[in-house]
C-alpha cells in the first residue's frame, strides 16, 4: 500500500510537472509569435 501511494505520487508530481513545461513552452512559443 505504502509503496503504490508513493509510486501514484511520484506519477503525479511528474505529470505536474510536465504540464508546467508545456505551459511555458506555449506562453514562449506565443511571445514570439505576436514579438514577430
């Protein structure tokens, strides 16, 4: 039990993290779009 809640974690932290990624990649693809 202990190590599948540990495991769920880890998936969703990187998962958070992932999506923080992509953000940034989308608000710096569209400040160089509208910069161009």
């Amino acid at each position: 039990m202990e190590m599948s809640q540990g495991r769920n974690n880890y998936l969703g932290f990187l998962r958070m993290e992932a999506g923080q990624k992509a953000r940034l990649d989308l608000v710096v693809c569209t400040y160089f779009y509208l910069d161009h």
